[in-house]
C-alpha cells in the first residue's frame, strides 16, 4: 500500500491505478515476503537500523533517468533518518526497500546490547570498490536500554470514549508504552493526561500522531535513560493446533529468570481453546520455566 501510494503521488493519480514497473516485478514481492517471514522465524520483536544509505547521482528506471534517491523512495524515507555520499554510485535504496524500513525498523539500535548471531547476503552485482552484500546483526538487550523520549499532554476537551483509539494510534505509530490518568486542570476542569513513552527514532511520529489522533494544541518532551532486564522470547505450545509466545526475563545477576506469555496470545489461545485467560497464561509460565530449565541442562 505505502509503495502504491508514493507512486501515485508521483504520478499525480489514484494509488489503485499505479502501474508498479520494477517495484511490481516478482522479485520485489519476494524481497517483501521474505523479509516479513524471516524476522518472523527469527522471533524478532524489534528491528533498528542505522540511517538509510540512499546512494548518489541518477538511477536509470522505466520512466527514463531519475536523481538519487528516486521521487517514490524519497517520499518513503520522509521522516527517517538517512545518509548521503558513501561507495555507491546508484540507487542504494528502492522504493521496496525504504518501505521496508518505514513499516518495520523502530529507529536507531540501542547504545548497549548482547550481539547473539549475524548474518550476511550477497546481491548478484560485483561492484570493484565495496561489497554488494547486506549484514543483519541479532542481539539481545543489555541491561542499559539506551535512551527514551516521553511525551505527555493534559486534555479537558476530548471525549473519554476516544482514549482507546488515542491509545492505538500511539501503538501503531511505535510507542513503547502509553499511559493516562485524571488530572484536575485550570478554572476546575476535569481532564486527563496523556504520558507515552518512545524510542528516540520513532518520537517524531509518535508525537505528529498524539497531534493527529488528540485534541490537544502542544506536547512536553524529554529524553530520559531507560534501563530494562536482558530478555529473550520462546514459544510454548499449549495444543499441538495453539501456541503461546513468553518473554524470559533475566534477573540481575544470574539470579533466575521471569517469565511473561504475551498477552495478545493468551487471549486468542483462550478464545481458540474456550478457557480462561488465566487458566491459558498459567499453563504457557509453567511450560516456560520448563523449556528454560531444560535448556540449562
């Protein structure tokens, strides 16, 4: 959809009448699938990137001759961070590509984190001055999580039943956390704050979606330093049909572990299964600290 819809505002037409051309070619597809089924195999919960190599000069496509980056992929990368210069004469950065890191990457990496495997794939073109080929790193969170910035607002004029969309919205856009309670506002009015919690990378979204989704007329921001238990994530199956994802958390010191079923999958294992949610998320703990203690042996 985000690559229909930049080239159509290229093109000046509706994103369902875009003729994709290289970016509708088989192997574009297969960039995208691949891409989604391979974090997902990997049990990736966060994707960080470093700031888009775009490349330099012109790049030769079906319409003729386009600058670097071309028209699509610079409305892609509108609002991310991105590197100019650099070894490659060309496109660097296609359109698929940038779209890629615009629904998936969550800004730039932690400052601190436990490197677990790497990975590298090497592209068809030999160029004779850098490698043609791309390098994923898979690593665990540190106990140091790096920087966070906090948004918060006060809101007396917005309706309560709006709060959950609010909420969604803040998600959608990469908010780590969102939260609101009642305040008491000037000349006696009742109202609500709003506190969400962001990656650095992604606080410039978050905020123009607080702005979009709210009624509020300005945003407080800070940065703050967030420290957070190194964790990793395992998959325990409560029927051989259902499974549970769990978050291991590693306490301070080599002092156990905690474990943690994600909430959205206990729900649907409930609903799935017909029991209750907390029957669901006791049984995924407990086969949990078995799989973990299995793994120490």
């Amino acid at each position: 959809r985000l690559i229909g819809e930049a080239e159509g505002r290229v093109h000046g037409v509706a994103p369902e009448r875009v003729h994709l051309h290289e970016v509708g070619a088989v192997d574009a597809i297969l960039d995208i699938v691949g891409a989604i089924e391979g974090f997902e195999r990997l049990g990736v919960e966060a994707i960080y990137t470093l700031p888009v190599a775009v490349g330099n000069g012109w790049v030769d496509a079906a319409h003729g001759r386009l600058p670097v980056p071309a028209p699509a992929t610079a409305l892609l990368l509108e609002g991310l961070e991105v590197a100019t210069g650099g070894p490659v004469e060309g496109e660097a950065t296609t359109p698929t590509g940038a779209a890629l890191v615009r629904v998936l990457a969550a800004g730039p990496p932690p400052r601190q984190w436990r490197l677990v495997k790497g990975g590298w794939g090497a592209g068809q073109r030999d160029p004779s001055h850098y490698p043609n080929a791309l390098r994923i790193l898979v690593a665990e969170q540190a106990a140091e999580a790096g920087r966070v910035v906090l948004l918060a607002s006060d809101l007396d004029d917005m309706s309560p039943e709006y709060v959950e969309p609010l909420r969604q919205a803040l998600v959608a856009e990469g908010a780590l956390d969102v939260q609101t309670w009642p305040v008491q506002m000037k000349k006696g009015r009742s109202g609500f704050r709003v506190e969400v919690m962001a990656p650095e990378g992604l606080a410039e979204r978050v905020t123009a979606a607080l702005f979009r989704h709210s009624t509020t007329a300005g945003v407080r921001r800070w940065v703050a330093e967030r420290a957070t238990l190194a964790r990793r994530q395992v998959t325990v199956q409560i029927t051989p049909e259902v499974a549970v994802r769990v978050k291991v958390l590693e306490q301070p010191d080599a002092a156990g572990v905690r474990v943690k079923p994600e909430y959205d999958d206990v729900l649907a294992a409930a609903r799935a299964l017909g029991r209750p949610p907390l029957e669901v998320a006791r049984v995924a703990e407990r086969d949990a600290e078995a799989l973990v203690a299995k793994s120490k042996e």
